[in-house]
C-alpha cells in the first residue's frame, strides 16, 4: 500500500535528499553566554529563559566539544543508524565571543569525515559581517545553518518578553547569512503573552516572505526562575491548550512556502523545569495531534501561501 503523504516538508526528509541517508544533529554545548544575560544588552535574559538557556552542561562539566560529539556519534549510530552528522551549537549564543575562538569551536567541531555539516543557534544582534564571513569559509563544502531566534515577527511582543531586538534586525542579519549562501532558520513561538491566532499568523507570514530555508516552532511553555513564570502564576497570561497549539501550528505551516523545511514542531522542556503546560511532556501525543489536525482540516503546508494552494505529492 502506498504512503499517505507528508503534509509538510521536514529535517529528516531533507537531509535524505541531500545526503542519501540517515542523518541527525549533534547538540554541543560551548559554554558561551548570551549578551541578554551577561549584561552586554541586559542582565535579566528573555522571560521565558532560565539559566540553563537551554544548554546540556556539558561545558560545564568539563567536556570538550570532541569528547560531547563523539559521545553523540556512538549513541546515535546505535540508537537510529545515523551514518553522518550535523553539529549543532545549541545552547545561548553561539556567536557571542571573539573570533578567534569561534573558530576553533566550529573547527573542533567540524573534524571527521562523517561530519556533513554545522548548525550555529544564535540572536539576530550578534551576527556582524566578520562572524558570517568566518562561518561561511569555516563551513565551505559543508552544509551550514544559521539558527536565528525570531519569536514573534511583533516588536511589542518582541519588547514584552525582553528580546532585546526587532523584527526588522532578524530581517537585516538573515538576508546577510542569506547572501554568503548559509542557510536560515528562523525560531518562532506560538503563544506568546499579548499575541491572539492573528499575530501568530502574521508572524508566519513575515517569516515565508523572508524567504529562509527553515522553521523551527516552538511551544511557549514556562519553566522555573524566569520572569514568565512570575508572569504566569500572577494570572498575566494562559498557557495554550494542546488543541489550540495543534491548531496554531496548522495556520504557520499553511502560511510558509512548501519548500522551507520545518526542523521542528513543538520544544522539548526539562521535567523537572516545566511549570506549564502539563500536556507538553508528552511530545509523542503532541506531534500526534499536530498530524491529526491537519488530516481533519484536509490542509498541508503551503496551502495559504500565493501560488500553491494544491498540495504536493509528498514533500
């Protein structure tokens, strides 16, 4: 029997058509700061970030960018048959130190053959032509992303959460990584304090009129020792129900061209962090449902957005 088709473009598929077979992300941790915390914008970090800033400790404890991905490498070879890599610097901001150690973080990084690629997190304000310059040559022959945090395509709600920048400097620094042929992915939350489905579908919109490559969409949950959690528990604002989130995801993927890849669809919170929502741990039953809502809505990635309204064969 054939398979139904996929109803969005996603990271697994992607990278089979690049690479010809299984390939997953790394997580590393480089022990690197953000400048909303260490007082280069502010000291107070963005509401719904805590301390941990979404790292692994394993800077902290100690291992080297080589010894996290070799870990990784073993795991993921034996746990999912991934034959190549993509190093992933995930936690705080990537970019946020001086050159010279960027480059042999990414380096480091980089080494071994099975190693097809570099994905770099990172704040739309701290990516200075000479960084780009530096990921672009460090990455040549390679894939390389450019992970930019976007949140809300809404400058007042991009204030209200203590970003730190606007829409329009999330703009200027993807057409820049853009232009040196690095591919984009913009970080986007649903449910943000302050925003209804209308400002959720405009932020959609912002980001496919951008033209990048990717999306990551995140669920806004609140996690202990942040300010959205004092904002929370005062009543300031509710959590989306997993309907509602499963139907605010619809509406983005509708909205985004069916060639920009979706590498993810909901967060991953710690347990012993979350606040709220409770539904959120179970990200298997939210995927599920995420999938549900678009067979009962008959919709598919794209179907909103100008000149492709009929769906693709598969993605």
């Amino acid at each position: 029997m054939p398979s139904q088709p996929q109803p969005f473009r996603d990271l697994n598929g992607f990278f089979r058509e690049t690479f010809g077979c299984r390939v997953h992300k790394i997580a590393l941790d480089a022990g690197l700061s953000c400048p909303n915390r260490d007082g280069t914008l502010s000291h107070g970090g963005c509401a719904y970030c805590n301390a941990r800033g979404s790292g692994t400790g394993a800077a902290a404890a100690g291992l080297s960018i080589a010894q996290q991905a070799a870990r990784a490498k073993t795991y993921l070879a034996r746990r999912f048959k991934a034959k190549k890599f993509i190093a992933y610097f995930q936690s705080y901001t990537n970019t946020h130190a001086p050159l010279e150690t960027l480059a042999r973080l990414w380096n480091e990084a980089l080494a071994g053959p099975d190693v097809v690629g570099i994905s770099i997190g990172t704040r739309p304000d701290c990516v200075p032509d000479p960084v780009l310059d530096l990921l672009a040559k460090t990455a040549a022959g390679r894939m390389a992303w450019l992970e930019l945090g976007l949140q809300s395509a809404n400058d007042a709600t991009l204030s209200r959460i203590n970003r730190g920048h606007t829409a329009a400097c999330w703009t200027d620094a993807a057409s820049r990584a853009q232009s040196r042929g690095l591919l984009v992915c913009a970080h986007v939350i649903l449910g943000l304090p302050g925003e209804n489905r209308q400002d959720m579908r405009r932020t959609a919109e912002f980001v496919a009129a951008s033209g990048v490559e990717g999306v990551k969409i995140h669920l806004l949950y609140v996690v202990r020792g942040t300010e959205m959690e004092r904002m929370h528990q005062a009543g300031e604002f509710q959590c989306l129900e997993q309907e509602e989130y499963a139907d605010a995801v619809c509406d983005f993927l509708e909205r985004l061209p069916q060639k920009t890849v979706i590498q993810r669809l909901t967060g991953d919170p710690h347990p012993s962090e979350l606040v709220a929502p409770a539904w959120c741990q179970d990200k298997a039953g939210a995927l599920a449902a995420i999938r549900a809502r678009l067979a009962e809505k008959n919709t598919w990635q794209g179907k909103r957005y100008p000149g492709e309204s009929r769906p693709p064969g598969d993605f």
